[in-house]
C-alpha cells in the first residue's frame, strides 16, 4: 500500500461539477435590485465533496474507527490495520491471533486515538495501545458482548482511559478504567476494574445499549446519554470537586430512587445510533441527532436546564424511499447545520433547520453496499467504507446558503450572522428584514435596516411619506447619513438639510400640542444632531440654509443656540441686544474673547452695563487695542453720559496708560481731554507723572497746551511750556501765578546763563515794578549769581534810597575785588609756569645721547648705525622704517591717512630735487638757491610733522603701548593662517 491518501476525484462527482459548470456559464450576469453586482468569479465547490481512499484492501473490511487522525480496521477474521494519518506511508499491521471462530464484531477508538477497544462476536473484548503492538484480552470483560463505549473526555489520556461507561447487548451498563501500563507482578491485566452501575430494558425486557456518551456541564454536573432501540434515556447528578477519578456510580447511585428521564418512539427497527456535533475541539458538543425506527430525532444540548440536556427537539420522519422493512439507515452523522444519513447505497444530507434534503450521493454497485459512516471529532472529515472501499467527505463552507434558510424563517439575526462577509447577501437579508418590519408596523425598526441596504433611496423615502411616518422617516435619513462617506458632500447636504426641516416641523407640532415633555426631547435630540462632529463641516458651508429654515420656523431659541455651534458670536451678540439682553450678550463676549466682536459691540454694550463692559476690558488686557475703543467712547460721550460712563472710561483710560503701559498718543491726549474736562485735579498730577523731558512724553504737548488754556489751568500750561523748553513763555506765564514757580523755570536752561540771567531779569523787574518789593528783588540776587545790583538797578524808581540796597552794593564791591585778586595771582602763575618751560626746552635741545656700534635696533635687533634710526630718553632705539612698523598699526584712522599723505609729499619732494638740473646763468643760480632753500624748508617740515606722529613717544613706553595691552597678539584675521602654519 504506497499512499492510502492519495485521493481522486470519483467520476459522479466529476459529472456533477461539469454539470453546475454548464449551468454557471449559462446563467445571466446582472446587476440585482439592490445595487450589488451578482457575479460569480470562480466555480463554486460543493458543500460535501466526496473522495475515495486510493487503497485496495487485501481483505474485506469489516469495520473501521477513525478519531484523532489515527484510523483503524479490521480486515477478514484476523488483521488489525492501524495508519497514523499524518504518516499515511507508514501503515501498522497487526495479526489478532485468534484460532476459533470469533470475529470483530465492533471497534471503539477514544478521542485521543491511543486506546482501541476491539468487541469480539464471542463476547471477549480485546485492548490495543497505540504505542504497542501487542493485544492484550480483557479477562474482566469476558462474557459479554460490548455494544457502547461512553469514553472519559476529561481524565483520558494516552496511557489510561480513566474512568469509562460500557454498555452490552443485555442492557447492562458498567464502569471500568483501563491503563497501558504494566501492572504488579499478581495483576497484569490492562483493566483495572469492571462493575456494573445500571440496566436499562424496553418493554419489560433488557434492551441492548446501543450509544453511551458522557458531558461535563457546569458547577461538576455531570450528563450521561444512553440509547437502547427505542429509548433514549438522560442521567443527571454531580461529582464532588476532586473526586473525578472515583467514577460515574454516584450519578446512577442519584437517579436509582427516580424513574430514569428517557424518551420513547413506537417503531423498533433492531438498533439505533445518536451523534454529537462539538464546534471546537476539547469543548463541549451542542447538538445531537439519534437515528431511531421513527426517523432522526435531534435539537440542541442545553447544559443549564436542570432535568434534562435536550432542547428544541424535532423529529425528522423518513422519506418515502426509506422503508424499514427494505431499506434501513445504517449510520447518521451530525454536522454544524446538516444530518448525514447512511443508506446501503447512497448518503443523504438533510439541512437541520427546515427538514430538507439538501444532497444526495448514490455510490456505484462495483464497490459494494455501505457499511458505516464514522466523523473524526478532531479532524472534521467524514469517513465511509464498503468491504472493498474508503471513502471520505469534506465538508467545505457548510454555512454558505444557511442565511437563505433563517431569512425564510424570519431570524433575520441569525441570517446576518451567517453572511457578514458576503455584502451581496447581507443587503438582500437586510431588504427582507426591514421589509418583514414595515410589514408589522415596526417602521423605526424598518427604517433602521432600509438605511443600511443598496435600495433606492427615493423609493424607501416615498414609502415612510405615504405611510406618514415622519419619525420613521427622521430615523431612515439618520442612518444613511451616518452611513456616508466625507467626500459625498452633496448626498450630506441634502440629507442635512431634509432633517433640519423634520425636526422643526415636529418641534412646531409638539410645541401647538403643548406636550412639553416630548418637546424637550426632541429639542435635546436636534441640537444633538447640530453638534454632530461629523456634519460640521456641511452644517457650517450651508449656515445661511439653516438660518432661512430656523428663522422661517421662527425658531429663535435654536437659531441662538446653532450659531453658537457654528461659533457665529456676532449673531448671538446681535440677538441678544436687540432683545437689550445686554449682560448675555456681554457673557457671550467674554467667553470666547473675540477682539473684532469686542471692537464691534461695545459702543451699544458701553451705553447700557458700562461697568461690567470695562471689566471685560481690563480682563481681556493686552489683546484688545484702545485706540480702536475710543471711537465708541467718543460716540456716547458725543450723545450725552452719564457720571458713571464718564468715570468707567477713565478708569479703563487710567488702566492702559499706568497698567498697560500703552504709549499710543491718541490714548494719552484722551485722557488729557477727560481730566480737562471731568478731573482737573488729575490734570497737573498726570502732566507731572509723565515726564518733564519731551522724549518720555505720550501725549502731544501742542494739544495739552491749547487743552488747558482753554479751560484755564495755569499752573498745567506752565509744566507743558517747561516741558517744551519754551522758558521766557513759562516765567511769563508763572508770573501770573506764583514768583517761586517763575523762579524754578527759571533755573531750568543751565547751560545757557545767558537765557538765565535774563529770566532771572524778568522776574526782578515783575519784584520791582509789579510787586514793588525791595525785598524780594534784593532775594533775587541771592538766588541767582548770575544777577548783580547793577543789573537791576535800572529797574527800580528815582525816588528809592540807597538805603534799601547798600548792604548789596558793599557786597558787590567786595565780590568785584575779590575776583581782581584771583586774576592777579592767575597771572602771576602763568607767568612763572612760562618761565619754567622754557628753560626746560634750553635744556632739552643741549641734551645728548651715546649710541655704540654695537647697538642694535629693539624691533629687527639689526645693528643701528646700517640705517636712519630714533633714540629715546628711555634707552630704545629703532631704525626708521622699523618703527614706523610698529607705531602705524595703533594709529587713529585718521593719523594713519595724515602719516601717508605726509610720506607721499615727502617722497615727491625728494624725486623733485634730484631731477633738477644745474643751471648755467648766474640769474638762474639766483633762482636755484632760492628753490633749492624753499624746497629744503618744505623737506625739513614735513620730516617734523612725521616725526610728531610717529616718533613723539617711544613705541614700547609710551600710551601706544598701553592702549594696545586687550588686543590679541595674533590678528583674529589672520589666526588660521598662523595656526596652520605651525602645524
């Protein structure tokens, strides 16, 4: 046996896909009601796809059990097969080793595929390992004849059952626990125990147990399933936490005081057979089908009911060709949504949801009849063999049509659920769905499942309309507008403005039938809906839309609350004060700091809540610009203000000059205006506050000036002038008011003693002639030096004595000697300081210095004789063109341009002289000398004047020196270049 998977396609099902093939080439490609395409793009496959084994037995099958992907099989009287499916090339063949006449008479395998129960004819059971490959015999089981095995799901495992429910052909059921290990020397039997728990009968007698199966529900409940021909019986009773291991006869042990729960059928056709079907591996199963006389009875498993595991039961009754006393089914297995039933020559699949026979495959006479059909729990394939034969199923999208059914049932959920990926039939379920609702009168729910389907939507629209279903309808259009994508914008504004209008027109209706609850709902839901973040977008592009149908509702409420929404504060603003809400419009405005909107409304706000207006300024600070609130300010004021509107303006004036430090001229001369005109006491202490320099002034002092001589404020047009430097006008003016403020401008000019002195001659003669007081003109004197008896002498009458200013004359007097003094001794000073410079300038030209051959020039340190040098008092010597090396550099700009300009006059001087030629006539010896002495006398001048700058201090002695000590001693320019160079 090379390969027993290689698997063929079977020549019928062959037949059948060239035939769905023929029909789908044929069928018509359209687009259906709903707006899907229906378009197949690959052949379908069938549900039950059908293989056969590519194996020929050397014998004839006599039975077979697969779970586990371990599958086993008795051939002829005495061989055992045994194939780990996952290494089909590796078969295990096993000789039984019987000499009598005994044959398998059935094969039980456990979910894990390691323990095989081999029931004999001769009532013997035998135990096979899948580690081993010897049979060992069963002594505590001989004498009778096994028909069931109710296999361990929780405490199996691949070297012990645990333990396990068998039942016999005599009705008996025992439990019993079989282990692979070797046992003690006394007992090396592979069963550990073996007792009876339970019989079961029909009609009186013993009945043979055909199906055993044991579950495991909640809180240790433990169910056991047992069928006889007829019967089908349910034990129920729990097991003490941690006492698993103890077996099942407590269960019974519970059941033996009640009447076992089973259930009867009237036809006995000699045996029976029941199936589970698990959805996943290692739970439990949640469906059954037990084929019986009266036909397959099968339903759900509800481990929570308390009595009994079954529920939703039907009765599937026989077809007509299945006649008991001809043909009976053989085997049944359960699959998620079908029942297969097998015949002695075909295989019939019956949907479990609406009793119909969904498929039938009849198989060739060649291969002989069926035997039985066995499901893998674990692997899902479905097995069948004839003596001759293996075949297999797959069972591929069994789901696939199951929506068609539950939507003809009406379980629309169910449906759903089974098409979720498959958008083509989930929108016909969906039509069928909100169809069945509008049907009942369930038209919200309607409108729910018509928003999500491809149907016309003008037709579902027509239809609530004709219906009057307008909530309906409001729901429908909700739901497809959520359903939209960004980019539709004009199904969005469409869909939009459609339920805008519905929700005003119910809240109008609401609002006539005064049923106020309702109506607040409503309202809360519309506003919700305007607030949406998704509709944003549309509700802000088509506001003015919105507005037209608030306004032609007469919506106020709404329309105030949407255009806060759509953060439209201007016509909140607006409607609030033109229904003189002005503290609502101010709140407006100082929630969300709009400057523009501060700009616009505060003229109107400023008239009615002036205080609180000027709060909201000084909170918004710096982000509101004064200048563009004054044209409001002087809109009231031109109107007529009251006190209170007088003073909050000033209060907001003061606030921006002394708090915000605003500088705007416009803001100054303002509040100069209001003090002028409200607050004169205010007036002199702002114009002192501000400065006496015109730099630190805000306010134009031409307008301060003219503001307070109209109103007559002296003393502030004084300050202005002072601050104008306009003095002779202050001490005019402070004339008229107060001497001591004349005399404070008059001090004022300190650098011009002239404009002093004549001030202080203004107001001595306002003393004498206007005041006519000796007294206070003789103050004068002593409070300027500038002034002196002469100067004011002219001033006073004739008829004065001397008497009142002798003591000011004597002073003076003495003042005017005292000073004659100074000048002499000056004199005599300047004239002994000049007597001692020159004779240090004899003493200067005497002086000499030595110079050496060997000395050498501090800069190059060169010999100094080689070229033209400079000796200093300080012992450096320096070669000519050597110190003009170093002196240069430190030179001003402007010396180093006088130095160049001198050597450039220097230099022509000398190419002059020597291009000269001698002349030969007396006359022009005459000349020569003549220029030959002024050309000698420009050379020595210049030589001076470049010795004053170059030679008049020593260049490491002197200020150069000093002055260059915080200069770098590389050139910060040229400092790459050096630094490379010493690398």
């Amino acid at each position: 046996m090379a390969s027993i998977l290689d698997e063929y396609e079977d020549s019928q099902n062959t037949r059948q896909s060239s035939q769905q093939h023929s029909r789908l080439s044929s069928a018509n490609i359209g687009i259906a009601h709903s707006g899907f395409v229906n378009v197949r793009l690959e052949e379908e496959k069938p549900i039950f796809n059908k293989q056969r084994i590519d194996f020929t037995p050397p014998e004839k099958i006599n039975h077979l059990a697969v779970c586990n992907n371990q599958l086993c099989m008795s051939l002829g009287k005495d061989t055992l097969l045994r194939i780990d499916l996952a290494k089909p090339d590796q078969p295990n063949q096993i000789e039984l080793g019987r000499k009598d006449d005994s044959k398998v008479h059935k094969l039980f395998l456990d979910p894990t595929g390691s323990h095989l129960l081999i029931s004999m004819s001769t009532s013997e059971c035998l135990y096979l390992n899948r580690n081993t490959q010897k049979v060992r015999s069963l002594s505590r089981w001989r004498g009778h004849l096994v028909e069931s095995v109710g296999w361990n799901k929780l405490l199996g495992n691949e070297t012990n059952t645990g333990p396990i429910l068998v039942g016999t052909s005599q009705g008996v059921i025992f439990e019993a626990e079989i282990s692979a290990t070797e046992g003690s020397l006394f007992n090396t039997n592979p069963d550990q125990y073996f007792r009876q728990v339970h019989s079961l009968e029909e009609d009186g007698r013993p009945a043979p147990v055909c199906c055993l199966e044991v579950e495991r529900g909640l809180e240790n409940k433990y169910f056991i399933i047992a069928t006889t021909r007829k019967r089908l019986f349910q034990f129920v009773g729990k097991v003490a936490e941690g006492s698993e291991q103890q077996g099942f006869s407590s269960i019974f042990t519970q059941n033996q005081d009640l009447l076992p729960s089973f259930q009867e059928f009237p036809v006995n056709m000699g045996y029976s057979e029941i199936t589970f079907y698990t959805s996943k591996l290692r739970t439990s199963p949640k469906a059954f089908a037990w084929m019986m006389g009266n036909g397959v009875l099968y339903g759900q498993l509800d481990y929570v009911r308390p009595d009994s595991l079954l529920s939703d039961v039907q009765v599937w009754e026989y077809t007509a060709d299945i006649d008991l006393s001809v043909i009976k089914p053989i085997s049944i297995v359960l699959t998620q949504f079908h029942f297969l039933l097998l015949l002695h020559d075909r295989v019939k699949a019956i949907c479990t949801l609406n009793g119909q026979v969904v498929h039938e495959d009849v198989f060739p006479d060649k291969f002989g009849s069926l035997k039985r059909m066995i499901k893998d729990p674990v692997g899902g394939l479905v097995w069948l063999y004839t003596e001759r034969a293996v075949f297999r199923y797959h069972i591929q999208r069994e789901s696939r049509d199951v929506w068609q059914m539950y939507m003809s049932m009406n379980k629309f959920d169910l449906a759903k659920e089974y098409c979720r990926e498959r958008p083509e039939c989930m929108d016909m379920v969906l039509a069928k769905e909100a169809e069945h609702c509008f049907q009942n009168k369930r038209y919200l729910e309607s409108a729910k499942c018509y928003a999500l389907t491809q149907n016309y939507f003008e037709e579902i629209a027509l239809k609530f309309i004709e219906a009057k279903q307008e909530d309906a309808l409001k729901e429908f259009l909700l739901k497809k507008l959520n359903n939209l994508k960004a980019s539709e914008r004009t199904q969005i504004t469409l869909l939009v403005t459609w339920l805008a209008e519905l929700y005003l027109n119910r809240l109008g209706q609401l609002e006539d039938d005064g049923n106020s609850v309702v109506f607040r709902e409503t309202r809360e839901e519309f506003r919700h809906f305007l607030t949406t973040s998704k509709h944003r977008d549309c509700l802000f592009n088509n506001r003015s839309i919105i507005y037209d149908l608030l306004a032609s509702h007469g919506n106020v409420d709404d329309m105030v609350y949407f255009s806060v929404v759509m953060q439209d504060y201007e016509r909140v603003i607006s409607h609030y004060c033109q229904h003189d809400e002005y503290h609502a419009a101010l709140d407006v405005l100082s929630k969300h700091c709009d400057e523009k909107l501060f700009y616009k409304f505060s003229p109107v706000l400023m008239q009615h809540i002036p205080e609180r207006v000027v709060d909201a300024w000084i909170q918004m600070g710096k982000r509101l610009d004064p200048k563009k609130l004054i044209p409001a300010l002087m809109n009231y004021s031109q109107m007529g203000s009251t006190s209170q509107q007088t003073n909050e303006t000033q209060r907001y004036m003061e606030f921006c000059v002394h708090e915000l430090k605003v500088t705007e001229e416009a803001i100054h001369n303002y509040l100069l205006s209001l003090y002028a005109k409200y607050k004169p006491d205010s007036l002199l202490r702002y114009l002192e506050q501000a400065g006496t320099h015109a730099s630190e002034i805000h306010y134009d002092l031409k307008y301060a000036l003219r503001l307070c001589a109209e109103h007559g404020y002296l003393r502030a047009c004084v300050l202005v002038y002072r601050i104008m430097e306009l003095y002779e006008e202050a001490v005019d003016l402070a004339l008229q008011v107060d001497v001591d403020l004349a005399k404070t401008c008059a001090d004022l000019p300190e650098d011009d003693e002239e404009l002093r002195k004549k001030l202080w001659l203004k107001i001595a003669r306002h003393v004498v002639q206007e005041e006519k007081d000796v007294k206070k003109a003789m103050n004068c004197l002593s409070s300027c030096n500038l002034l002196k008896i002469e100067d004011i002498l002219p001033f006073f009458p004739d008829f004065v004595t001397i008497d009142h200013f002798k003591e000011a004359i004597c002073s003076s007097l003495e003042e005017y000697n005292k000073h004659i003094e100074e000048l002499k001794q000056e004199m005599e000073e300047a004239t002994e300081s000049a007597k001692r410079i020159r004779e240090d300038i004899q003493e200067m030209r005497n002086k000499y210095g030595m110079v050496d051959s060997q000395d050498k020039c501090s800069a190059c340190d060169f010999p100094l004789l080689n070229r033209p040098f400079y000796l200093f008092l300080c012992g450096h010597m320096f070669h000519y063109d050597c110190l003009m090396q170093e002196v240069t550099p430190h030179l001003s700009t402007y010396k180093q341009s006088r130095l160049e300009e001198l050597q450039k006059k220097l230099s022509a001087s000398m190419q002059s002289s020597k291009s000269r030629h001698r002349p030969t006539l007396k006359e022009d010896d005459d000349t020569s000398s003549l220029g030959k002495g002024s050309t000698g006398t420009s050379r020595e001048q210049i030589k001076s004047d470049i010795d004053d700058i170059v030679a008049s201090e020593c260049a490491y002695c002197g200020e150069l020196m000093i002055k260059s000590i915080d200069k770098p001693f590389i050139d910060p320019e040229k400092f790459e270049e050096e630094k490379s160079s010493w690398l």
